[in-house]
C-alpha cells in the first residue's frame, strides 16, 4: 500500500487510536504496524475476526487480558543462557497467568461454535502449569525469592533470622546497660556495610571498643561495631552469602526451565498479543459506532452515511457515496471550504481501515472494494527543501501515482490542476482524467475549474458531484449531491454581504449566455436534488415509523400469547384440580361401596367401578392437553321422555332420562352420578341400548371370578404396578384373604417394585417371598384385610 497515501489520509492517527485500546506492549506493537491488505481473504479474515470480538464484547463487559506483557526479550535472554531476574520470572508468570484464565474464558464464550476465528486463537494457547507453579512457588508477587523456593533457602534464611534476632538482643543489651548508654550518641540500632553497629561519640571511641565501619559527616558520630556481636556478625555474614548463591543457584534453574519451554511461551506472546490487537479492533468500532463493511473484488464502492472518523460526531456530516458501478470516475466542484477535501478524505480512509480489517463509520449496506492500491494527491504539497513549488510538487507526485496505478486502483486527487494558469490547468486536469478513465481506474477528484463541469456530461463513465451550498447562510452543508455540480455562488455570496446590486448586476452581464444557462441548470439540479432528499427522508422517517408499529404489534402479539397461555396453565390446574376432586370423592365411593359389599357378601360389578375410575382418569389427561370441542347438538326427532337414552352434550356422555326436574330440564342418570340438564344439551340416542345399571346394594349372591394367583412377569415395573392395583381391588371385592403374586427372579426389579407399592397398600396386611413348593423368590405372598 502507498505510504505516501496512508500519510495524506491520515491513517496513522486510526492507528493512534487503535493502540490506546490495546492492554499490552504486544497488542499495541500490532496496531502500529497495521497497514492494509490487497488480498481479498485476507481482508475477510480480518473483518470477521473483528466482528467477532465485537459481537462478543456486546455479550460480555469485559475480556481478561489485564496481565499481558512482552516477555520475548525474556525469553531471548534465557535460550542465550542468561538468568533472568525476580522481576522478569514475575512477569512471565502473570502473562501465563493471563493466557491460562483468556483461554478458559474464550473456549467458554465460544462454544455455541459462532466464533470460528476467536476460538482458533484460543485454541493455540498452550498451559504451561509446571512452569507457572514453579515460578509461584519460587518467586512472589513483588519479586521476591521465597523460602519456598528450595529446602536449602528455607534452612538458611531461618540461620539468618536467629542469628539476626542474637545481635539484636545483645546490642538491645548494651543499649539499656546505663554504663554504655552515656557513650552512644542515639541509644539505636543501625546497618552499616551489611554489620550491625551503635551510634558512638567521638570522645569515647577508645573506651567503647569494637570495629568502626562508618562516620558521620561532622565525624562527631563512629558507627561501631561492639566486641560483643562481631563473631555473630561474621557468622550473619557468612549465612547471607550462602543465601546470594542458593538464590543464584535458584534464578538459574528456574531460567534454564524458561529457555526449554521458550518457543511455546514466544508463541503464547504471539497470539497474546493477536487477542489484544483483535479485541482493540472491537473496542475502536464501538467507540465509532462503527460497522463491517461488505467486501468485494469487482472494483465498486457503495458508502452509505459515511463519517470521517477523526471528525467529533456532533459535528461530521454524513454522507453518501458511490463508485465503480455505473460510473468509474467521480468529479466534485464546487467553491473552496465546501467539504470537497473531507469528501475525498472520507472515502480513502474508509477505504483504508476496510483494507485494514477495520470497522467503518458508514451504515451496515455499505460495500468497499479490496483494491489493489489507494493513491492520493491531497493538501499543499509545496517542497521548500527541493524548491519546487505547489504545482510543481503535486505534478511530481501525480506522476508517481500515474505510473503505478491499473484498473483496480482507487485514486483520489485534490484541486486538480490547481497552482497553474487557470486556462493550462484545466486542460491538464482533463487530460489527466482522460488517462485515468481510460485505464478504468477508480478516480475521485475535486476542482474549482467550471470546466470540468462539462467533462462529465460529455463522457461515459464520469459522474458530476458538488457539496450543497447554503446560499441564504452562506456556509456550505457539507452534504455530497452526486450528479449535480458546483456552483461558485459568488454573486449570491457577494450580494448577501451588501455588495451593490447595479454592481451584481453587471458582474452577471459579463457572463456569455451558455455560462448563464448551466448556472440556472444547476440551480434547477440542486432544487430537484434537495427535493428529492427532502422526500427521501421522509420515506425513511415513514419506514422507521411502520417499522416501529411493527415492532410494537410483534411485542403485543407475545404479550398476548403469554396472557393466552397463562390462562390456559391456570384453566388446566383448575379442571385438574376439580378432577382430582371428583377422583378422591369417587375413590371415597368405591372404598365405602366395597366395604358394604365385603360386609354383606355381595357380589358387584368390579369391571363396571373400573371403568368409572379409568374415565376420570382420561379426563385428567385430557385436560392437561386440550379441552375437547362440545359435539354438535343434532335435532332431536321428538321430545325427550323418562327412560330414553340420551347423550349429555355438556358431559359428552351416555345416560338416562330419569325424571322431569322442571320448565325444560331433566334429571339424568350418568354412570353413578345423577346430573340435571337442561333439554337443549341432550341429543336422543335411538337404537342405542342404555346398559343397565343396578345399583350396588341391591345386588346379592356369593362366589367369585378372581384368580388368587396374579402373574405379572413380562410387564415393566411402571406397567406391573397398574394391574397390581386393580387387581388387588377386584381381590378384595371377592372376598379373598390371600393372594399370590408372580414376579419372577430375573434382575430383582418387578420383585422389589411390586414390594415397596404392597407396603404402601392400606388393604395389604402382611407379605411374605414363597415357600418350598409355592415358588420361592420368584412370587409373593399377600395376605389382604
């Protein structure tokens, strides 16, 4: 990519920024030397790792990166055989500490498999744990060696500290002995030379006696020695260098493991630095509320709402570009401090941070081609140091630029032409563009000549463009209008500011009838545009507005669905619960009517109360799924009489008219309930034979049709239990006392669930595994009361 370019458009200040987002020396040494790509993949690449971190910092407020540092010179040094520092190893650990925890986080954060390319990174993180734990247990958080460190170090510095404590109690001895007090200038301890000393005065030096190791500056103070703690002193020495070469001893070893792990920690540093950089990408994006651009090859450039990064938002105009399409190259006119340089600015450096795997300031339909190069000639180029003047020095470097360009270059050129006879210039300007237009390059230059106004009428593939003008403030809007061109608005500047009108006046009679007539067109132009602009806004207030109705009738819906279904779970509880009820009423039936039955011997219809419970038992089921819908009511052929078989639509179920139970309503015998209904909720059921029903006390007689034996083998555990339920009702309905229930050996499972249900039963008195000849384990013997 031309340096040259990335200078004029100011990339290094994107790359300013970017390396403030980073947390390390490695992140921040990549975003300086970020420089764009010419190659489509690559960019892709770029873009998508970007997306990545962003989408990921949108979902979490904070990546662990805190911790990274440059650990290569480290590194370095120990594979050369150095030994490395407290402070280094201290630094190599939290960076070992940071990648460990950044891994953990990313594999976590990245397992929904949406985040191709941070994982990856991740993944080529490498534990280092002995290294970590061995640098932990030697070295602390300030740098420290720690007695941890090795057996020796810890023998040692305990020898230090009793021998540190002896001196200190025998110079605190001396210090409180009234005869040595008088002597000492400050009744203190202090370290001279690595020795202990007193405080002396000069005057006592020779009765005090020991080794003076210093002096004051006045020389009224001798540091000394006393006799007394010298040979400790010695000892304390002795101890400590001891001490220097264990730690020596220590560093050393712990180097030499950073030197034999030292290519999986440069590669950590590596893709440490990578993640750092990555994430500083996202951060930047969000700080611009910036966003990917869409990427291609065939050489076309969409912007939509660009702004120029470097300018404060509450003061960048947006604006809409676009090239390479139905044209290829771009001509801006228009009067100076209109905007046409930050035009031209935006779209290069846009171009460039898209180039670079940069989020753009642009809406999300933006498109950037990956051109092959970007060029631009922008600002006073005067040379002062090669004596070449303004036009001199944008020619030389215009002619660079002409010399390397091909069909997939993007060229900006500003004031083309300028800093020359307007005449020559013009035509220059033309002929450049000519040349450009005709090797396809993408062109996008501004000028002041008029012109070049009709350059682009009169070709293929060229489009006019100017920055609005607001003639009634007299500041330019900054707003791009693609197909319309600039005027130079000097009559209306010059009148708005109190020039004479005769004098307007005659200055407008000096232009030739065709000047006056493109005036008057671009004028129509630039009104037709601000219309056209004015509706489009409007169309786009109107589309967030039905957007937004949208959005609100989408929230409504689910609100609705949720009250909907909040009903529903409260309607099935409630039928669930008035279920239940009956249940329990209709077990307290049955029980009692089987306790009748047992007391008079009777013999009743057990598969009939079968039925009854099986029913309230599907209606429970369905309940919990869905309400069935009420059959529809057939015109009865006659009017319901006592004893006609009828259907309860309200029930959905069989009966018999009983009785008349007033104006329009009958009472109705439905299984063992008798239910009033009104007329127009029966449907006649003719030809259908009403089952008959006794009722239970009035039947009598003795004898049974209950096998004792019950053989449940081949059933599930689940399945089992159902039949043994109703089978040990039917038993106790027959009046059998015992029962046996066959199981089978098998794993154990059937014997041990059929046994924990018959200790719950509250007819089950006693039971027992069988005998010799009744079938050992493989049954159960229940004994029934």
């Amino acid at each position: 990519m031309d340096e040259r370019a990335l200078e004029v458009l100011e990339f290094p200040k994107i790359l300013a920024a970017l390396a403030e987002k980073t947390v390390s020396p490695l992140g921040r040494e990549k975003a300086e030397a970020l420089r764009p790509s010419t190659d489509p993949a690559v960019v892709r690449t770029w873009q998508d790792e970007t997306a990545e971190a962003a989408r990921l910092l949108r979902h979490h407020d904070a990546v662990p990166l805190a911790g990274v540092r440059d650990i290569r010179p480290l590194v370095s040094r120990a594979q050369k055989g150095g030994t490395l520092l407290p402070d280094d190893f201290v630094a190599i650990a939290q960076t070992l500490k940071t990648g460990r925890r950044l891994k953990a986080f990313l594999l976590k954060a990245t397992a929904d498999g949406t985040y191709p390319h941070l994982r990856a990174l991740a993944e080529r993180l490498v534990s280092l744990a002995d290294l970590e734990q061995a640098i932990g247990e030697a070295i602390g958080e300030h740098g420290e060696v720690l007695d941890s460190a090795s057996p020796a170090l810890r023998a040692i510095r305990a020898e230090i500290r009793a021998l540190e404590s002896r001196i200190r109690e025998t110079l605190e001895g001396l210090i409180r002995n009234p005869a040595t007090q008088k002597l000492l200038q400050e009744p203190l301890i202090t370290v001279r030379n690595g020795r202990y000393v007193l405080p002396v005065k000069q005057e006592h030096r020779g009765a005090f006696g020991g080794i003076v190791h210093d002096q004051s500056a006045s020389g009224a103070t001798l540091f000394v020695e006393p006799q007394a703690v010298v040979a400790l002193g010695n000892r304390l020495r002795e101890a400590q260098r001891r001490e220097e070469r264990e730690i020596a001893r220590i560093l050393a070893q712990l180097s030499a493991k950073v030197a034999a792990a030292g290519e999986a920690l440069l590669a950590n540093a590596e893709t440490l630095g990578q993640l750092d950089f990555v994430f500083a990408k996202a951060h930047l994006a969000r700080e611009q509320d910036a966003g990917k651009p869409a990427l291609n090859t065939k050489g076309y450039l969409v912007l939509r709402r660009a702004r120029h990064p470097l300018i404060p938002r509450d003061r960048v105009v947006p604006i809409d570009v676009e090239l390479g399409r139905t044209f290829t190259s771009l001509v801006i006119t228009g009067p100076n401090t209109g905007g046409k340089t930050v035009t031209l600015k935006t779209i290069g450096l846009l171009t460039l941070m898209a180039l670079a795997g940069l989020h753009i300031p642009a809406e999300a339909d933006s498109d950037v081609a990956v051109f092959s190069g970007v060029y631009a000639d922008i600002g006073d180029e005067q040379s002062i140091e090669q004596s070449l003047s303004t036009f001199s020095s944008h020619m030389t470097n215009i002619i660079r630029i002409l010399r390397r360009v091909d069909a997939n270059s993007l060229v900006l050129l500003d004031e083309l032409g300028a800093g020359t006879d307007p005449t020559e210039g013009a035509a220059l300007a033309t002929a450049i563009l000519d040349y450009l237009h005709r090797r396809g390059v993408r062109t996008v230059a501004t000028t002041h000549y008029s012109e070049l106004k009709a350059y682009a009428y009169n070709r293929t593939g060229v489009m006019n463009a100017s920055v609005e003008f607001d003639a009634e403030t007299l500041r330019p809007t900054y707003r791009l209008l693609i197909g319309v061109p600039g005027r130079s608005n000097a009559f209306a500047i010059a009148q708005r500011l109190g020039l004479p009108e005769e004098i307007v006046t005659a200055a407008r009679s000096q232009l030739g009838e065709d000047e006056r007539r493109v005036e008057a067109m671009i004028a129509s132009l630039e009104e037709n545009q601000r219309r056209a602009e004015a509706e489009r806004q409007e169309a786009e207030r109107l589309r967030r507005e039905v957007e937004r109705l949208r959005d609100e009738l989408a929230r409504e819906r689910e609100r609705f669905a949720q009250e909907k279904n909040r009903l529903l779970e409260k309607a099935e509880r409630e039928a669930n619960q008035a279920v239940e009820r009956a249940r329990r009423e209709a077990e307290a039936i049955l029980a009692e009517l089987r306790e009748q039955a047992k007391a008079e011997q009777a013999s009743i219809r057990e598969h009939r109360l079968i039925a009854l419970r099986n029913q309230l038992d599907r209606a429970r089921v369905r309940f919990a799924r869905e309400a069935p819908p009420r059959p529809a009511r057939k015109a009865n052929p006659r009017p319901v009489r006592e004893g006609d078989t009828v259907r309860v639509l309200t029930l959905d179920q069989k009966g018999t008219v009983l009785e008349k139970a007033g104006d329009q309503e009958w009472l109705v015998s439905v299984g063992l309930m008798k239910v009033k209904v009104k007329e127009r909720d029966l449907e006649l059921l003719e030809g259908e034979p009403q089952e008959e029903w006794v009722p239970v006390a009035a039947v009598k007689g003795g004898g049974s049709a209950v096998s004792p034996e019950l053989d449940l083998r081949g059933h599930t555990v689940e399945e089992a239990l159902v039949e043994l339920d109703q089978y040990l009702d039917r038993a106790l309905m027959a009046g059998l006392h015992q029962v046996t229930v066959i199981h089978g050996k098998g794993t154990g499972a059937l014997r041990s669930g059929v046994q924990e249900f018959l200790k719950r039963h509250k007819h089950v008195r006693a039971f027992r595994l069988g005998g010799p000849g009744e079938g050992g384990s493989g049954v159960t013997v229940v004994e029934l009361g």
